[in-house]
C-alpha cells in the first residue's frame, strides 16, 4: 500500500473550510493520541477485558473514518463488536495487529507529509 492511500484528509479539510491550522491541530492530536488508544487497546485485550477494548475501539473509530484511513475501517468496528459482545475471538490477535501496524505506519506517513 503507497503512503499516499494510507489516508485521505478530506473530510477534515472539508470542515476546516480552508483553516490549515485546523487541519494541522486536528493531524498532531491524530499523531499524539491515536497510537497511545491503541496500545491501549491492545492491553485491556491482553488483560481479558473485552469490555473496554470494545470501548477504545468505539473511541478510535471516529479517528480513523475522519482519517480516511480505509484499510482498518471495517476492522476496528469489528473489534468494538468483538468487544461489546464479550466473544473472545481466536481472530482478535491478529485484527488489533492489524490496527496498531496501520496506525503506525499513517503516523509516519502523516510526520513525512506535514510540519507537526
């Protein structure tokens, strides 16, 4: 997957209506806090607390829709189902592997395409 595809800002360029300091402050929290919520995750996973992984899930998924960041999009709603029905899927390992690894790799994209 190019970098370029890793995510798409138009809709937070669509509601800064043309404030790029808008858009800026809206990456930089995306940068500091998106990858904290997912390690996050993955540690109430860790600790059988399905609960509240379900819960970051549901935190994290306006993020990554606001993001476009379309390669996890149906994964991190399957996660929060996942989680919001208690149902300890031999799946999950490998669907938050996949969160963290993506949001990794849009937060180095996002550092390369824009002074934060």
């Amino acid at each position: 997957m190019s970098m370029q595809s890793l995510y798409d800002i138009s809709d937070i360029q669509a509601i800064s209506r043309g404030n790029n300091d808008f858009v800026l402050k809206m990456l930089k929290m995306f940068v500091d806090y998106t990858p904290h919520n997912v390690k996050e995750m993955k540690e109430r996973y860790a600790a059988k607390d399905l609960t509240g992984m379900g819960e970051l899930a549901h935190s994290i998924k306006p993020t990554i829709d606001s993001m476009g960041i379309t390669a996890i999009k149906d994964t991190i709603r399957e996660i929060e189902k996942t989680g919001r029905d208690k149902n300890d899927s031999p799946e999950l390992p490998a669907l938050l592997e996949k969160i963290e690894v993506t949001i990794n790799d849009v937060v180095a994209a996002v550092k390369l395409d824009y002074p934060l």
